[in-house]
C-alpha cells in the first residue's frame, strides 16, 4: 500500500524546473545569451583575420598562428571554436555561400517573369562563380581561393559541399517549377534541370581559367543563352 502511495505522489510531484521562480529562469537565460553573444564575437574575429590574410596574399596557404595573431585571440581559443585549419575554411565558405544566397535571391526578386527570375538567377550566379571577372565584383572578400578550396573539399566531402549549396539548389527549384506551371518553359524534371543549369554556370569558371584571350570566354550571358535553350524557351 506505501509503495502504491509513493509512485503515485512521485507521478504528481512537480519537477524542479517547473518549480523554479521566473527570476531565476531569466537570470540564466540572460547569462547564457551573453556567452552565446561573446562566443559569436570571438568566431567573428576568427573569420575576419582569415578573410583579410585571403585578401592579402590571395591564397589560402596561412598558418593557423597567423589567423591567431590578427584576430588578437588564442590559439586555445581557436581549438575552442574550430577543430582545424579546413573547419575554419570551410565556415569562410558557408559565409560566402550565404553572402551570395542573399544577393542572388534579391536578383530574383526584383524580377516579374517566371523567365526573366530564371534569368536573374543565372546571370547573378554565373558573377559569383566568376572570380576572375573583376569588372563584376561580387561580395566582400576574394572568392578565388575559397572557390578553390571548395573544389578540394568537393572531391573529399561531396555531401558536405552539398549541404551548403541546398539554398541556392532549393530556389532554383522553386523558379524552374513556377515556370513550369506558367507554361514558359518545357521540362520533366525540374530537379534534375536545375542540377544542370548549376553544374553548367557554377564550374564554367573553371573552364575560363583555361582561356588565355578573355574575350573568347564564357558569358554570363552566354551561359544564361544555352540554358535558356537546354529549357526549350
């Protein structure tokens, strides 16, 4: 009979946290959103240091203590936030990827057509695929050696890479299939459609690396004509 009474007064007795005052429950949120804050601060100063060494030498090839010394930080505080030197590459490309998200889609936004967002996407992708093309400067940053670390990483971690560029994948998508519905465009599958448009506009400046005269190289405009054409528009 007593244990019988005590599982039941178990069940109903209020926990911990339920019990706890709203004093004190604001009181550890506010703490916790400072450490977050000052946490967010101290990566920022991370990004930063490693941006300004890309501008400067163009390259990635930077030591770790040289992030450590611009940013005025430690390097138990680098260890703290970022497992290697290819962690903190990586989160340089998550920003520029996100950088270019934004742009990209305010490109498309400012468009009325189905065909004419389809364009915008394309022609603004192609200038943030385009790190040579100066006269079409896209971003804060030099993009050149992330868009060449990002091929290394795409040959080791494809799903990785993948799961950054899902933003960009995930609006084109959204523009093939609207113009699906409005009749413009003739394709079965948009998801693989929009796989081509990318793997076309995404890499050609890879491509143009390899062409010596830059007026034989490939467009924005160029390449927006052929997938127009691959659409059957």
């Amino acid at each position: 009979m007593d244990s019988k009474f005590d599982s039941a007064m178990a069940r109903t007795k209020p926990s911990k946290v339920a019990s706890e005052p709203g004093w004190r429950q604001r009181a550890v949120s506010r703490r916790l959103s400072a450490a977050r804050s000052r946490a967010e601060q101290r990566v920022q100063r991370f990004l930063d240091a490693a941006f300004e060494l890309i501008d400067d030498k163009g390259t990635t090839e930077f030591t770790i203590q040289e992030v450590v010394d611009r940013s005025k930080q430690s390097l138990r505080g680098f260890y703290q936030y970022f497992d290697s030197k290819d962690e903190l590459l990586f989160a340089l490309l998550e920003e520029v990827i996100g950088e270019a998200v934004d742009d990209v889609r305010a490109a498309v936004e400012s468009e009325s057509g189905p065909i004419e967002r389809l364009r915008g996407f394309t022609i603004r992708l192609h200038e943030w695929c385009e790190p040579l093309d100066a006269s079409r400067k896209r971003g804060a940053h030099n993009r050149l050696p992330i868009s060449e670390f990002s091929l290394q990483l795409a040959m080791k971690d494809p799903e990785r890479v993948a799961s950054v560029m899902a933003p960009l994948s995930r609006i084109l998508v959204e523009l093939l299939d609207a113009a699906v519905a409005a009749k413009v465009i003739s394709v079965t599958d948009t998801r693989r459609t929009a796989v081509l448009i990318q793997q076309t506009v995404m890499y050609s400046w890879l491509m143009n690396r390899l062409v010596q005269n830059s007026r034989v190289r490939v467009s924005a405009e160029q390449a927006w004509e052929f997938c127009l054409h691959g659409l059957g528009g």
